[in-house]
C-alpha cells in the first residue's frame, strides 16, 4: 500500500472529508501517529486488529475482573456492573495500548527507544512495559505532573524530563528529541496500535457481560472509547456506548459541535486523565461513528462518585474513572433503569492528598459535612449549651474554632465556628433549626 506524508492541517482536512466515504461498521483507514512525527494515511484499526491486540497482549496485561455491584445498583436503579482497569499493575488501562505498541515497534526502534509526553497513565504504562520488553522509555512531563506520577515513572526505569507549562510543550519538546535522538513517538490516545491496545477491554466486556445492555465510558484524547465502541459495535450493535465527560473538558463534545478535533481550554477538574485539551483525530474519526451519546457532569458529582466508589465498593478510583458513576448518579440516565450497565473503571492513580480532598468535598456535597458560625456567650457555659443542642439533634462536632476579634461590638459574645458531621440534608436542616430555637444566630457557609 502506498504511503503519503501530509501535513497535520491538511490531514486533518483529507480525514473529515473523506470519513463519509468509508464503508462498513469495523474498518476505517486512519493515521498513524507513531514513528518519527509525520503522519502516514493508510493503516486501518480494524476489529480484526483489536483481536491480534488481545492474543498480542495476553500475559502481559491482565484481564481485569468485572463484578456485579448491588449497592450501585441500589443507588442508580440499574443493574450495575464494573469493569475493573484499575487492577492494572500500573493502576490504568493505558497498559493495553502501551504493550501493544511496544511489541509493534521494528526490532530497530525497539533497541533505539520510545518517547511520550504524558503527565500521568500513559507514561507509566509505557515505562512499566518497556521495562519489561527491554525498550528503553523516555517521557516528557510538564511541571504540573504529580510527584507521585513522576517518582513511579523513574522507579520503573523511564527516563523522565520536566519540561514545559503545558501538554503542548511537553509534546514540543518530545518532538525535538524524536528528531535529534531517532527515538519512536508513541501517542498516547490517537495512534491506531494504541487504540486497538484500549480495544481489548471492549471485548472482555462482551464475554464477561454478555448481556450487557450499556457500557458507559470515560472520554479524554478518545482513544480509549474509540477502540471499545469499535469492538462493541462490530460484534454487538444493540449494546449502547455512552461517553461521559466533566464539564471542565468537554473535548469530544466540542469536537461534536464543531465537526472536527478543536482545542479546549485547560481547566481545573478532578478528572485529570480527561484533560487532554483535545480529542484525537483518529479516535474521533472512530467513536463518532459508534458513540451512543455523550454526557457531561459535575465536579460535585466526581466527587461523590468517587466517595461511593470508595465506600461501597471497596477500591480506589481516579477522578476520570468516577465519571460513569457521577452520569449515572446525576439522573441524565434514567432511561437506563433496570437495564445491566457496565461503568468502565479506568484507573486509580488519585494523589493520597487530592483523595482526602475530595473525601471531604464529597461528604459536604453529599450532606454529610457542614460548616456553619454561632454567635455564643463568651460566658462559662455558653459553648457547652452550643454543644449540647448539637448532641441532642444527633450530630457530632468535628472541629470548633473560636473568633473574637471579628465578632461585632459585643464583647460578650463570641463567634464559634463549627464543623459538624450529620446524617444527610435533611439532618442539617434539622440541626440548624434546633439552634435557630435555642437562640443561636447561624451564618452557613455554601
């Protein structure tokens, strides 16, 4: 087959406009995005393709259990089930498409080395695999990469380089090094081998949940829910593919909007995995073709999710991977009730630190944690009747400060602010009007 070598803008143009032209479910002639920087049309991603991945794969990369959950299904209404990628050695499924590329690679580019520019998932699945197929791995990280990601990633025995604000020059400065050192770029969510690697979890679904009605899917660059839509369609077009993102990325629903691949604006957001800036042309040529439907939530419901994760099922899960829990929490997927839905757990790399944050966050969002200031008697006894009151409807203080200096004229009184752990909303309704009796004054912080 011959090979063209086009620039990305025009690229981009060729693949939007001839997409409608492509025939069949399972293959699509796409891009590749590894090698030396340049981009080469004619390599397909083909069901066949995510096959060879798997039998590729096997051995390397387990198949990750995907249990029944009855307390999610107690809270969603539906039948629940969760595929668990977080069980991966390095905690993501990025593992899937960083073996499969790897053991791709010429036996040339093997011995010279690959590079990525990665804050997180992809780098440590490349360098935990290329450790073990003896591929030398170098990543570009910017400097907003959590410590925790860069100290395992160097464990693991990748050569990691700090370089940039940014994805973008991280990736620019990978680039050069692609040139200068003849090193294999390895994308992290668009390159065909990468994306039929993240395709093999399409088909354990298929056979651990064979009855599956949905599968709800984190998007980020697209990689992943290409490949599993590619998978799932091909062999069962009745299950539906749901993608869901947060509100603070939104790539795949821009790229909807604008019929191509656009740039969105970083963004804080607990889903970290998801903020890509953009979604991948090759993924995206995919996963519009397969893609159900697509939802966005809310930090608060991340959050959440990620607390009943933790609570009801026992296992630790990333902000990207809470997204199929916060879609179904949030009821825009009431249509789902009593179907079998499976939740693509994508991993568990969540800093100890953002964790207990996001604990906290979850638990006032959950009506579980609040905080409120009472003015009391600066008297003896004026804060014991406060904690009194607090006892006696059922709450349990959890922290209480005092504030003098910015407590008004009266210097007889003080403003107590308390931090209190209740039941749910209804209990803190309840606590603020048993002060509010007692002739407490309450200012509730939101």
């Amino acid at each position: 087959m011959k090979k063209t070598v086009l620039s990305p803008a025009l690229l981009a143009a060729t693949l939007f406009l001839a997409a409608p032209c492509f025939e069949g479910p399972a293959t699509f002639f796409l891009v590749s995005t590894c090698g030396t920087g340049g981009y080469t049309v004619g390599m397909p991603v083909t069901l066949k393709d995510i096959r060879a991945a798997q039998r590729r794969i096997a051995g390397g990369v387990i198949v990750s259990p995907c249990p029944e959950s009855i307390p999610l299904s107690e809270i969603t209404g539906a039948r629940i089930v969760c595929k668990l990628d977080n069980f991966q050695r390095t905690g993501s499924f990025k593992e899937r498409g960083a073996r499969n590329a790897l053991l791709l690679l010429s036996p040339a580019a093997k011995q010279r080395g690959v590079i990525a520019a990665s804050a997180g998932n992809h780098a440590l699945g490349l360098a935990y695999h290329g450790r073990l197929l003896g591929v030398p791995v170098t990543v570009v990280m910017p400097d907003y990469a959590p410590l925790v990601k860069i100290t395992t990633c160097q464990r693991l025995g990748a050569n990691v380089l700090i370089h940039g604000k940014d994805f973008a020059e991280a990736r620019a400065e990978a680039d050069l090094l692609v040139a200068s050192r003849n090193l294999t770029y390895i994308h992290g969510f668009d390159a065909p081998d990468i994306i039929a690697g993240q395709g093999t979890m399409g088909l354990e679904i298929l056979k651990q949940v064979p009855d599956a009605d949905a599968i709800i899917c984190p998007i980020g660059g697209g990689g992943l829910i290409a490949g599993l839509s590619l998978a799932v369609k091909s062999l069962r077009p009745r299950v539906k593919v749901i993608g869901v993102e947060s509100v603070s990325t939104g790539n795949y629903a821009a790229a909807l909007q604008a019929g191509k691949p656009v740039t969105v604006a970083r963004r804080p957001t607990l889903a970290d995995g998801l903020a890509t800036l953009t979604v991948g042309s090759n993924a995206f040529a995919l996963a519009r073709r397969h893609v159900d439907q697509v939802v966005s939530v809310t930090e608060d419901w991340i959050s959440l999710a990620i607390l009943r994760m933790l609570e009801l099922e026992k296992t630790v899960v990333e902000g990207a991977a809470a997204t199929p829990l916060a879609a179904m929490m949030s009821g825009q997927m009431h249509r789902l009730r009593g179907k079998k839905v499976v939740l693509v757990v994508c991993g568990g790399n969540i800093d100890p630190a953002i964790l207990s944050r996001v604990i906290e966050k979850g638990l006032v969002h959950d009506g579980r944690l609040t905080r409120f200031t009472a003015k009391i008697s600066d008297r003896p006894g004026g804060l014991a009747v406060l904690c009194r009151v607090i006892a006696d409807a059922g709450a349990s203080i959890k922290d209480i400060a005092h504030d003098r200096a910015f407590s008004g004229p009266d210097v007889s009184a003080v403003h107590a602010v308390c931090t209190v752990e209740t039941r749910d909303h209804a209990h803190i309704a309840a606590l603020h009007r048993a002060l509010k009796r007692h002739g407490f004054p309450l200012v509730v912080e939101k």
